[in-house]
C-alpha cells in the first residue's frame, strides 16, 4: 500500500478498508449473493440470461434500434467476469443533495472521501465512490485500494497456478479520448492504472495487447451499438498473438456495464489462442430495478450502513 494507515481485508464475503485502526464497508463480493445460488459467468446475481450465458455461452445483443427480428447473439469467450464489488452507478438518483462535484472534489485522499460518504444519507459503498474517483483521479491510494481488493476477489475464483499462468492485459484508450486527472492536470487511462496496481500484487506482467482505432465520439445508446461500435474501434496489437499463445489473459477495467466490449475483446484474445480469458473489474453495475435488492443485501451482510 502507498499509504501504510490503509489495508483491504475480506471478511467473509465482505471487503473492508481498514483506515487509521478502523474498519470501513468496501463492498460485498457478489460471490457472496445468494448463498447457495450458482452465480452467472456474467458476474451478476440472479442473471436472467443464467442459461445462456452460463451453460450455451452466448451473450445476447438486441437493439430495438436494429431491423434485426432474431436476438443477436456473440459467443463468450472469457472463463467469467471476476468482480471486487457492486458499483451503484445511480447512486446520486437516491442520494439526495449529493451533487457529483462534491464527490469528485473529496477524491483527494481517503480521509475525505470517508467522510463525505458517511455524512451523506442513504449511505452508499465506499467502492462505488473510489470507483467515481478513479474517472477522474490517478492519485496512487484509489488504484492501491481498487488493486488490493480486485486481487482479493481474484484469488477466491481463480486458482493460483492459472494465476501464475497469466498477464494482465486493459481497456485501451486513444491518445484523444484519455481521462484527465483534475487535480494533476495529467492524462490517464484509469483501466491501465487499476491493471498495473492488480499485476503488481499477483507477481505477473502487463502486456499492452489491444489497441483502440480511434477516439469514443459519443456514448452508445444501447449494448448492440456497444458491441457494433467495438467491432470498429478495437482490434488486438500485432506483436499480441506471438505473445498470448497458450497463456491466460487477465483482462482488467474499472467497470462492467454491459460487457460489450470485453465480451468482443475476449474473442479477439480467444481467437489469438489465449488459453484462457477472465475478465477481471473493480465494480459490477447493477441494474435499476435490482438497486434496492442489491442494497439491501449488502447493507445486511456487510453493514455498509454504519
Ligand atoms: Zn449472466
């Protein structure tokens, strides 16, 4: 850890941050829903494509936007999506009064983003803050905490001679569409900085295998123009292929949305002969209408209220 106040701890199922002696919420690793209860290769509790995903491995690309009649469906090449924890991306919908620059303006260390969360009602995961940091922030102690915990969720899935098999690979972006730190006034790429952090602790390299064409002009209405759209912007390194052969690809980014683009680049990784994919995130976004229940769980397990 940069900072030696600071350490993650699992405790059950739950992650904590262990700040100054005390003990603060991180999140629940979603292995710990539903006891019980397989949990999808998706990473999504109660996934209602269970059965497709997890046993015919297809993904499901519809766009109401398309002529398509037919569902369109793209294999899953990953082994599965390996999570650290939920991220409550419409947080600010139930968190009223909280406005996103406040947040953002408490990413400059630990201590203040604690106390911004624990002043704010209803209380959210310290994650899902950190993770709103991470867009803007490339301050060592975020991608030290995202790094800790995501090697945590790691070593619970994946077994540790696959482990030393591997390399970390990210998201790329192109030199137009980096982040740009707002306290430094630097330019990041968020996805590297959470790969380099997690490749640390697990002893392995990052490799730069994928690269993006060309800057993001607009975000996507919806997964099948996610999925379209990486189709054009992503392609894999020439010298990638020679490099992955017969190895396993830890394929790192700060947030699971629809998974679109790391189900493409998987099969970019896959068709390259990589032996095997995990796709390996900070923070799974749940749903709308599955906020509550996911709140509810995490705020019974781990007491993310405090
Ligand atoms: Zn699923």
């Amino acid at each position: 850890m940069v900072l030696d106040n600071v350490s993650v701890r699992l405790k059950g199922y739950c992650l904590q941050v262990e700040y100054e002696g005390t003990p603060y919420p991180l999140s629940l690793i979603p292995s710990g829903f539903f006891p019980g209860e397989q949990l999808c290769v998706c990473s999504y509790p109660k996934c209602k494509y269970f059965k497709m995903h997890s046993e015919e491995r297809r993904e499901v690309i519809i766009s109401p936007h398309s002529a398509r009649i037919e569902p369109w469906r793209v294999p899953i090449d990953y082994e599965r999506v390996v999570v650290a924890g939920i991220f409550y991306q419409k947080w600010y919908r139930y968190s009223r009064g909280l406005k996103t620059e406040q947040l953002y303006n408490s990413c400059t260390d630990l201590n203040s983003l604690i106390g911004l969360i624990r002043r704010h009602r209803p209380p959210i995961n310290l994650l899902t803050a950190i993770i709103y940091c991470n867009k803007v922030s490339s301050n060592e102690w975020i991608y030290d905490i995202l790094g800790e915990a995501l090697s945590i969720a790691l070593s619970l899935v994946v077994d540790s001679d696959t482990l030393s098999r591997s390399m970390v690979t990210y998201t790329p972006r192109h030199k137009e569409d980096m982040k740009e730190d707002r306290f430094k006034r630097i330019q990041f790429n968020q996805a590297e900085l959470l790969a380099i952090s997690l490749a640390r602790r697990l002893g392995l390299k990052v490799v730069d295998l994928v690269e993006k064409m060309e800057p993001s002009r607009r975000s996507p209405k919806d997964r099948a123009e996610r999925y379209l759209r990486a189709l054009n912007l992503y392609k894999l390194r020439p010298e990638a292929p020679n490099l992955i052969r017969g190895l396993n690809v830890i394929f790192v980014d700060d947030v699971r949305t629809t998974g679109a683009t790391s189900t493409y680049i998987s099969t970019l990784l896959r068709d390259a002969e990589a032996q095997r994919v995990y796709v390996a995130v900070a923070g799974r976004s749940v749903l709308d209408e599955d906020y509550n229940r996911f709140y509810e769980i995490e705020r019974e397990s781990c007491s993310v209220v405090s």
